[in-house]
C-alpha cells in the first residue's frame, strides 16, 4: 500500500477532481499524506487554461527533483488539464515524470501507480469519455473546513469559445445523475457541512433524462432539489455561459432563501465584435439584459465576471467597450486575465495573436484599477447592513477574529466571541476595504 500526496493547481472543477482521486486511492488502501516528504507517489492535478499555468507546473517540476535526489523511490505523476493537452510527450520534456493521466482516466490509476514502481517503466491514460461523470465516488474532501464543499454535477464543455483549451482537455459536456447529487449533498449536511456548491463548466446547460420514467431534469429542477434538502444547507453554483442563463433558474433562486444570491456571469468582453470573434454566442445587448433580469428578480444580488484583455485584434475602441460594460454592470468581483493563446484552440488555428504584450499589460492594469474602485464603492454601500454570515473560520490576521461569508459571497471579519465555525451568525457591516467587509455581531 503507498502513501499519496496530492497537490492541485487551476480551477474549483480541479480541486473537486483532485477529492475524487483521494476516494480512488482510499478505496485501494493507499493513505493521503499531507507531507511530500513521507509519499511514495506524488500526484500534481493541473491546469493548462493559459500559459503561465503551465508554467508553473514546469517550474514546480524542477523544485521537485531536489524532493527526488533524497528519495529515489518517489514517483511524480501529472493528472488533469496538461496531462490530456500533452498526453506522453510530456514524460519526454520532463523526465522526472513516471505517468500522465487525464481527468476521465482517473479510474486506471491503482493499475497505474502499480506499472510504475518498476524502474524505468512509464504510463499514459489520456483516453476522454462520454460518459464518465465519477457519479458512484463520495469525494474524500481534503483540506476541509468543514463547513462548505464542491460537489461536481457535470464534466467537459462542448462550447469551443475561441480562446479555450478546456473542450480539448476535459471533452464533452456530460451531466450527472441527479439522484446522486442530491444524495451526495444529503451526506455533507449529515456530516454537518452547511453550504455546497454545485460545479460544471457550464452548469446552465446541465440536464439529465431519466429513460425509466421519462423524466427530465435541468439545472434549476435541480437547484430547487438540492436546497430543498434543509433550510440550513447553502447551495452555490458556478459557473453560468450568459447564452443560456434562464429566468427559471432567477425564479428559483427568489424562491430559495438558502440559494446564495450570487452569480459568476463571465462576460469576456464588451465588444460586439470581440464576442462573435470568441464564439461566445451573446453580444453586449444580450448580456446587459440578463444583468437587468437579474437585478429585477434579486436586487441584492451580487454578480461576478471573468474577462479577456488583448485577445486576437482587439482595438483600443473594443477595450475602451469592456471598461464600458465594466462601468454598466458594476460587477462585485473579477477575474482578469490577459489572453493567451493556446495549442489547438481555434484561435490558434485561425487568428493571429496580434496585442502586443506592452499593450495587454496595460488594458488589463486599466481594468484592474477600474474594478478595484468599483468593487471598493459597491463595498462602501454594504456599510450599516446587516447580513446573514457563515462562519467558515479563523481570521488570518488575528485569532481573535473569524470571518465568514454572506449569501452575495463577500468576506465579512468580526470579533469571535463566543462564535463557532459552522454557525449561521448576523453581522452588522461597519468599514470595507475593496476585498473584505468588517462588521459587529448582532445578538
Ligand atoms: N487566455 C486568457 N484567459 C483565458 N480564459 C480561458 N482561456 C483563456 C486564454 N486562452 C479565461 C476565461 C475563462 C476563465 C476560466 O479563464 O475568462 O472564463
Ligand atoms: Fe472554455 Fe467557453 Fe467552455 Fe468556459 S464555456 S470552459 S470559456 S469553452
């Protein structure tokens, strides 16, 4: 039996992904160690949505051989986004690398890490699927705090926006037996978990029909399933393509106090052209209605984005479009990122990345410096009301002080008292900062 260490880089699907390997091992009688020191194999779930993920892998790569000069014994073996992107080749460029398995393959690696104890001997499973979703796996949840979890209601994206690596590496979209969904977040609340939050790459296109009744599921049928479970249960979800954001889902989520009024909407630009160019399927006018729907259904809701600066032949007009957009949605938090342009993707295969990187460093700085007043002013307004928060922990600036989360997702840190991790407490806001709120309890 082998001691496994675990580390995981890239996105929440990832880190839910890297519970359902642990419950894999577990199952086989291996252990997870928490120190990498101590492990026979080491497994590095990845991330290869940009260049710089990637990177940093290679770059973690060359700090562990230091980790294998003291133990010859160690295996390294690469799982997720860039074992499926690089398949065997990588186990060329970096030789320290005994076996890659991609995010469907998962299943083959008790037989895996067994071939590669022999010397010399190395592994690929890379093989996507249509069917696999791990549906029958209760994820092992690392590094909990116990009070919230993932649990993934579907893999792979068939979207192909222009850009984007993930249909390459993670297949087509397949959604999970409700059943076991539902059954899945039942366990965590037993167990006394308090909020979970459903993942997919585009969980609005999640659907399943049952051909024993005939029955069909879609994502806010199951949303409404999930939150019936108890009052006490948070449900989260994320993340949302604008294309197919329905005022069903808006409707449920009014009707479900413990549904957490916040929506990840990546809008990825505010031109036109920009969007057709990414194959996103909305234009401005599309987006900016679904925000108003979702500003009418919950005014209260708090709405978060991803974005592109610098993609393929962007102009200064077209960037000037997303500040714009910025400027309309008023969004609470972003992700921001510079394109890059990735292998396979058809970007790659038919546009040219003609930004040059002086010119993406700065519209990306512009719309970091624009969100963060934004998000500082939309802060200011939550200054003197009251939320309900979760607690989910210490602060990591004093121990006398916890922080939690409100339904919109914001960080609130308060004085502890005699407040417990896992609690459901009301706080009074009274400063912010552009990141966290500060509030007072309310007895
Ligand atoms: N370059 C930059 N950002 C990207 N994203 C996806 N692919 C790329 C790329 N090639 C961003 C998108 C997506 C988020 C997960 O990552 O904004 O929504
Ligand atoms: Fe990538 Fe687009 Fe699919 Fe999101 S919806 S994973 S950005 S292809």
């Amino acid at each position: 039996m082998y001691r496994i260490y675990i580390e995981t880089y890239g996105c929440q699907m990832n880190f839910a992904d890297s519970e359902i390997v642990a419950s894999l091992m577990q199952r086989e009688g291996h252990t997870m160690v928490t120190d990498i020191e101590e492990a026979d194999y080491v497994l590095i779930n990845t991330c290869a949505i940009r260049d710089n993920a990637e990177q940093r892998i290679r770059k973690r790569l060359r700090e562990l051989r230091a980790v294998q000069q003291r133990h010859h014994q160690l295996r390294i073996g690469i799982l997720g986004c860039m074992a499926e992107r690089l398949q065997s080749q990588l186990m060329v460029e970096e030789e320290n690398v005994s076996f890659v398995v991609g995010p469907d393959a998962y299943r083959r690696l008790p037989d895996i890490l067994r071939q590669v104890r022999q010397p010399g001997v190395k592994a690929a499973e890379t093989e996507l699927s249509t069917t696999e979703t791990y549906s029958d796996i209760e994820p092992v949840r690392l590094g909990s705090n116990g009070v919230s979890a993932y649990i993934s209601i579907m893999r792979g994206c068939q979207n192909y926006c222009a850009y984007c690596v993930v249909p390459y590496t993670r297949g087509r979209e397949r959604s999970r037996d409700p059943e076991t969904i539902v059954a899945e977040a039942r366990s965590l609340f037993n167990q006394g978990y308090k909020e979970v939050t459903l993942l997919g790459q585009n969980v609005n296109s999640y659907h399943w029909y049952n051909p024993d009744d005939g029955q069909e599921t879609g994502f806010a049928d199951l949303i409404s399933h999930v939150a019936d479970i108890s009052p006490q249960l948070r449900v989260r979800f994320a993340t949302s393509h604008p294309k197919d954001l329905s005022d069903e889902l808006l409707q449920v989520m009014v009707s479900h106090d413990n549904v957490c009024k916040c929506i990840h909407l990546p809008v990825q630009s505010g031109s036109d052209r920009m969007l057709k160019l990414m194959n996103r399927h909305y234009d401005a006018a599309w987006y900016l209605d679904r925000i108003a729907a979702i500003r009418r259904y919950m005014p209260d809701c708090s709405i978060t984005t991803d974005v592109i600066a610098g993609f393929c032949s962007e102009t200064e007009e077209e960037h000037r479009m997303t500040l714009e957009l910025f400027r309309k949605v008023r969004y609470d938090y972003a992700y921001m990122f510079k394109f890059s342009m990735r292998p396979d993707t058809y970007a790659a295969k038919h546009l040219v990345d003609d930004v040059p990187e002086d010119v993406k460093t700065r519209r990306l700085e512009e719309i970091i410096a624009l969100q963060g007043q934004i998000a500082l002013e939309n802060n200011r307004l939550e200054v003197g009301k009251e939320f309900e928060v979760l607690v989910e922990g210490e602060s990591h600036r004093s121990k006398e002080q916890l922080f939690g989360r409100t339904s919109q997702n914001k960080v609130v840190v308060f004085d502890r008292q005699d407040v417990c991790v896992g609690q459901y407490v009301r706080v009074r806001v009274t400063d912010c900062t552009a990141a966290t709120l500060k509030g007072i309890l309310i007895q």
